[in-house]
C-alpha cells in the first residue's frame, strides 16, 4: 500500500510539472492515474486516504476549469466537495479553508454553466465560512469574491434588494483595498460603485 501512494504521489508530481509547462492532457492523464489509486486505497482505508482522494478530485477540477470543461469540473468539484465536508465535520479548523475554496469554485464553474440558483447555494455558503474566518483578521480574496458574483446574480435576477445588501458588505473590504493600491483596484471598486447606484435608484434610494 505504501509504494502506491509513492506511485500516486509520483503521478501527481508529473500532473503538476505538465502543468506548469502547458502539457494539459498529459497532465490530465497524471492527475486520472493517481485517482484511480487513491480510490482503490481510501476505498480500503478511508480514514487514511480520504484527503489524498478529495484532492484528486480537487485537481481535476481545476484542470477542467481552465479548459473550459465546465461540466466536468463540476462534477469533479462536487465529489471533491463531499469528501471535504465529511474532513471538515472531523476537523473544521484543519479544512476551513479548503472547503471555503470547494464552495466558491463549485459555485463559480456553475455560474459558467448557467446553474444560477446552484451557484448562489454554493457562494453564499463560501462566504459564510469567509466571514467567520475574516473575523480573526485575515482576509481571504472569496470574501469579496462571494460578494461580488452573488451582487451579480442577483441583480441578473432582478432581486436588487438582495443585490444591495451584498453590495453594501462588498464596498467597504473594496475601498480599504483601493486605499492600499489605487491603481490595481480603481476598476473594480468604481465598478461596484455604479452597480449599487443602480439598484439604490431601482430601490428609491435616490439620496445613496
């Protein structure tokens, strides 16, 4: 059983070197060969192997996602994400981060797909856990991503009251940012401006 997970983790590091060279399919077939394993091996040994499993899943997810094959991603995300859940119940400090990652991906790779009542599912729970984390003084980039594409979503949906409120958390965390770099954020924060005057006006906030 030990020289498999040397195989897989072998196969894993040749995934990730295509990777990084742009070798897409051959990296693809890597991170397929080392899940295959560690299903066989958590299949066995879940308690073990449980983890190696989930980031299988995880990495061919994020293949997926850069190819434009949103429906497998998807599908990746969702396995990735049981298993992470399952982590997380066991030892939410050691996975909160990861599975705050799973939701937000998941959630966006639906966006891709047009699963818009799925994805807000998926975003408001990666924002939940990015409140709680961003409580001890840590930022996390989700939080305001959250924000944004459940802003979005919301206003695609015409519900600008729940656009609004998404909008006036998202604001703030995007102006501290534009105070530390003007010129890297001057877009999205001028951006989100317009966007919650647009609903202050559909809203009858005329004086916001």
């Amino acid at each position: 059983k030990d020289y498999e997970q040397t195989l897989a983790q072998s196969y894993e590091n040749l995934a990730d070197l295509y990777e990084d060279t742009q070798r897409i399919s051959e990296s693809e077939e890597m991170y397929k060969s080392a899940l295959a394993i560690y299903m066989h091996l958590a299949q066995e040994n879940p308690q073990r192997y449980e983890s190696n499993l989930a980031w299988s899943y995880n990495n061919l997810a994020i293949i997926y996602y850069n190819t434009q094959r949103y429906v497998e991603s998807e599908s990746m995300y969702k396995a990735a994400l049981e298993l992470f859940l399952h982590l997380y119940d066991i030892n939410p400090q050691n996975w909160d981060f990861t599975l705050m990652n799973c939701y937000y991906w998941l959630g966006n790779t639906m966006i891709q797909i047009e699963k818009l009542n799925e994805a807000k599912e998926h975003l408001i729970k990666s924002l939940s856990l990015a409140r709680q984390m961003t409580k001890d003084g840590n930022k996390y980039s989700i939080h305001w991503l959250s924000l944004y594409y459940l802003s979005a979503i919301h206003s695609q949906e015409k519900d600008y009251s729940s656009a609004y409120n998404n909008n006036e958390e998202l604001l703030p965390i995007l102006n501290a940012y534009y105070k530390d770099d003007a010129e890297r954020w001057k877009a999205n924060y001028s951006s989100q401006l317009v966007s919650q005057s647009f609903c202050a006006i559909l809203l009858g906030k005329f004086k916001e």
